[in-house]
C-alpha cells in the first residue's frame, strides 16, 4: 500500500457530536501508535450530517474510508476498527 | 485519559437535550415520563442490577433537570409531568444545588483499607506489626483488618511485600474539600448542607452518578419562550469549549434564543482594575493579607469553615457581579443568564438580584444539540465590544493574579505595594489547612487567588473539555492584543 492509500480517519466535529464526546476525538493522533499514524488521514469535519433529523443517539460519529460509519465512537473502538481495517488492506 | 470515555457524563448530556427538545417544541409533557424507557428499552442490556433500577435513576436525575432535589419527593409515584408543571411555574430558582438519588448510590464500601487475595498469610506478617491499632489478625488463609480498630493511617499498606493491602476511597467523600458527603446508618450518602460549598467536585466524582445538580433550563427556556431579552453572559472559560470562536458563540447563541452574548470578561475589567485599587487600599492600612473572591466555592468555604479569613476576602464583586449589573443597567427588563463550567455560581446567583439564572456549558451544549445548531458552520457574529485580553484570562489558574499585575502597573503614577501572589488550586482538604494558616499569617504571599477547582475555572464539573485543553485554550486567547 502506497502513501497516496491512506487510511481516511473523518471525525465530525458538529456541536452535537463534539459534546458527546468527539471533544476526546479530535486528539485521536494522540493516541494512535506511530505504525498506525503513519497509514491514516485524520480530517476533523464540521459535521458529516449523520445527526440530522433528530437522531442524536449515534453521536459522535467516525467514518473511516468513506464507507465505514462508527457510531458513539471512542477513541479505543475507533482504534481497533482503524487496525481491523489497515489489515484487510494488508491481506487483499 | 480521555474523560468522556464515560457513560455518566454521556447520560446527563443525553437527557439534557431530550428535555430542552421537548420543551421547545412543547412535547415535553407527553414525552417526559417515557425518557427513561426510551433510553432503557427492556431489550437491552442494564448498566446497573436490571432496567428497572435504571430507569429510576434516570427518573431521579430528570428531576434534577427540571430543578428538583431528591430531598422534594414526598411521593414515589408522582409522575415527572406533575414535577415539569412545577418547575414551570417557580420564580425562584431553587437554594441548594445539589443532590444525591438515594437509588443511584451504590453504598460503597466503609473501610478505606482492604486486603485482598494477593495475601499469602506470609510468615513475617509485617502489616500486623506496623499496625497501631493491632487491627490486622492473620487467619489460615490470610489477613483480615477489623475495621473497628482501623483507622485508616494506611501504613500497613506501605509494608506488605506482597502489596496486598489496597486502599479503596469513596470517591465522592475523598472528592469533598470540606467532607460534607457523608453515609447515613444505610450506608448512603447525604449531603450536608451546613458545611457543602457546592463546589460540585462530588458530582464529577462518583461513578454511579448518583450525586444530581438541579437545573435552572426550564427557567432559562421559559423566559424565551415569553419573549423575553435574555442576556447570556458567558464566563471567559467558555474558549475552548466548543469548535467555535467568541464570534460563532455569539451568533450560535442568537440562534438559541438569546438576545444577545455579554463576555463575563467585561465583568472581569471591573473586578480586575476595583480588585487592584482594593489591594493597595488594604496595604496601606497594613493588612498582610487579600485573597480574590470570584470563585463563589471559595467564598462559600470561607463564610462556613473558615472564619478566620472572613476579613482578608476581596469585597469587590466577581466578573458575574459586574456583568448582571451591566446587563441590567442596559436594561432593566433584561433576564441575565451566566453560562459557566461551575456548579457554584448557581448559589451566588442566588443572592445577586442582577443574576436571574444560571447555566452549564454542558446544558447551553445541550441547547445547541437540541436546536440542531452547528457552531462551526456559521460566519460569526461582530462582537460589539472586545473585553480586555487580561480579563479574558480569569479562567484559567493565575489568570486573576495576572489581571491585577496588568492593572497595577497601568496605575497613575502611583508606586503600588510590592505583590506577593500566591495561587491556591485546587480547594482540597490540604489547601483548606493552608489557607487557614495564611490567614493566620503564618505563611509568606500577600495576595491569594483561589480557586477550587483543577486548573483554575476551565476544570470546573461542567466544563466540555479537559481542564489542559480549555486552560490553553483561555491562555492564548488572553494573550491576543
């Protein structure tokens, strides 16, 4: 895997997400192994929309690779979704 | 460690915008009795013994919400609906701001010292020998404390090889600067309010979210409704909190349904500049002391516990003070709303006829999350006046101390008394010994800036974000000129 696949890591930083725990979030790099930083982009968004209508519940959300939705993400389950993910990509 | 990693914090958020949804959009009578089984529906699993007691406790911090205290319960089966009525109609917020739900404290265990499996009933025995009570006995298969003799001095802990001897606190009672939470013959905890400073620090401390703060919002939302001007007078830690800046809060909090944003740091201005004229006063006529007097948790120790340091309290008026009355010198028909990281400033609103309400920086989240109100994505508001960077930094720990430094050396021509700040933070039970002996003046420094919580404001029980993250955040904002 070359440096242009990177790992798309978008955190929403909506109101609503980012008080329900996505303030943790935004320091995700932090907390990443430097293996792990290495092969992800991590892009705060001001809001990736999956809260409209009503549907607080989920918040804080992560999408990873565009497809992906991680819904009351920590920093531990977006993590380990991160390592499952990096190693299909290694397998395939 | 991330702190919102944390199902009680997710809760309390999550039911703040539940009720400030419904009572916007006026459902909230039909809906709020079924909150509890809305978020614990009987086929999910229960985070406490079964979802029944998890909805109780869910029931009881909806109270706290609507403003009550477990203490306002004379009959279980009274519906939430009956309590939002209630709530609706007071005029005056409540006294006491604090709470603890009877069904939500788990009772923790009694002793502070433990021994665990780990034991080997070892032959040399050391605990039983540094023990000065011989409360530790060793059985066949290990050692037991018998906790009538314990009292709890710890230094068996220090001597097992094995470190079997752990120390298990109640983390609301080791929280409590003043030990006013304490067990009943039960085992639960009750808050003693002759001695409580409402400080919060037990709310942010226990993990069964037990302890409820009692909410002033339906006020708030009432006075909207009314079309009412309702000021928010946001506390200068509120940098940091949200992805936004000052100018987005403006706009974001027009659209909440306040008129218009006042930044406590105008407040602070006066505090500052009135605090340093006070100081050199005081110095003159030869006291050896001054502490600051905007954290209402502080002031609210000294008043109960510490008599001693009655006198050496600024009377100058805190950055709140200031502010509801600039507000209402504006306008008089204005309601005045704080919004702050603290549990405190509830109770000295209390007494301040310029301050009609206050709120958290977690409940105005909720607001915008109920409002569906993005802060990032808006343009910003032109703040009609900036406050003076010094006052922004009232926040964050030192920022007080800095303040009058900056207005001290602004004074004309005068030669102001050589100040000696010491900063005291957090309020815990050794800074309450050591404040008593500063005003005995048996320690050096001649200015005090106390604050009870870590970090200065932005550590405040309310706060969104670590106390690190909003106090740099404090920090740099009050460096801009």
């Amino acid at each position: 895997m070359g440096n242009g696949s990177k790992l798309k890591v978008e955190i929403c930083l909506g109101t609503t997400c980012f008080i329900l725990g996505a303030s943790e979030l935004q320091d995700l790099a932090q907390y990443l192994e430097p293996e792990l930083l290495d092969r992800v982009d991590i892009i705060g968004r001001t809001c990736l929309g999956f809260c409209k209508d009503r549907k607080f519940d989920g918040a804080p959300f992560v999408r990873l690779d565009e497809s992906i939705v991680i819904e009351r993400a920590t920093v531990a389950r977006v993590t380990e979704k991160i390592k499952a993910m990096l190693k299909e990509k290694d397998a395939e | 460690m991330p702190s919102m990693n944390n199902a009680a914090e997710r809760v309390r958020r999550e039911l703040l915008i539940r009720v400030i949804r419904g009572e916007l959009d006026g459902t909230l009578d039909q809906e709020i009795d079924r909150i509890p089984i809305v978020m614990r529906p009987s086929d999910q699993p229960a985070s406490r013994c079964c979802i029944y007691k998890d909805r109780a406790v869910l029931k009881y911090r909806l109270m706290g919400i609507l403003g009550f205290g477990v203490e306002d319960e004379t009959d279980e089966a009274k519906p939430l609906r009956e309590y939002l009525a209630e709530a609706r109609l007071r005029r005056e917020p409540p006294k006491e701001v604090l709470s603890v739900a009877p069904v939500a404290c788990y009772g923790c265990i009694e002793s502070h010292y433990v021994i665990t499996n780990a034991c080997r009933a070892c032959f040399a025995r050391p605990c039983t020998f540094s023990c000065p009570k011989q409360a530790i006995t060793v059985g066949p298969k290990q050692a037991e404390i018998d906790h009538s003799k314990c009292i709890d001095c710890g230094k068996c802990t220090t001597v097992c090889p094995y470190k079997a001897i752990i120390r298990v606190p109640i983390p609301c009672e080791e929280a409590c600067p003043t030990g006013a939470i304490r067990k009943d013959e039960s085992g639960r905890e009750w808050i003693n309010f002759d001695t409580c400073i409402s400080c919060g620090k037990c709310l942010k401390a226990c993990p069964f979210s037990a302890v409820l703060e009692r909410s002033q919002i339906i006020e708030v939302i009432r006075a909207m409704k009314e079309g009412r001007r309702v000021v928010a007078m946001v506390a200068p830690a509120i940098i940091g909190q949200f992805p936004a800046t000052l100018e987005q809060l403006a706009e974001g909090l027009r659209k909440a349904g306040f008129s218009d944003m006042l930044e406590v740091a105008s407040g602070a201005e006066l505090t500052a500049r009135n605090e340093a004229k006070e100081f050199f006063e005081r110095m003159e006529r030869g006291d050896h002391l001054m502490t600051s007097s905007c954290c209402p948790a502080y002031v609210e120790a000294v008043r109960k516990l510490i008599p001693e340091m009655r006198k050496f309290v600024s009377a100058t008026p805190s950055p709140m003070g200031y502010s509801g009355r600039l507000a209402k010198e504006r306008d008089p028909e204005c309601v005045t709303v704080f919004i702050g990281p603290c549990v405190a400033k509830r109770k000295e609103a209390c007494s301040d006829p310029n301050v009609d309400y206050v709120m958290t920086f977690e409940e105005l989240g909720a607001l915008f999350a109920a409002r569906e109100i993005n802060l990032g994505t808006l343009e910003g508001l032109k703040l009609e006046r900036e406050a003076d960077p010094y006052a922004r930094g009232f926040g964050a720990g030192c920022g007080v101390t800095a303040a009058i430094l900056h207005e001290m050396s602004a004074g004309e021509g005068q030669t102001p008394p050589k100040i000696d700040g010491k900063l005291i933070n957090p309020l815990d039970r050794k800074n309450m010994r050591l404040l008593k002996l500063h005003a005995l003046g048996k320690l050096p420094g001649n200015f005090l800036e106390v604050m009870a919580c870590e970090g200065g404001c932005v550590g405040g029980p309310c706060a969104l974000v670590d106390a690190e993250k909003g106090g740099a955040a404090v920090r740099k904002l009050a460096r801009e000129e």
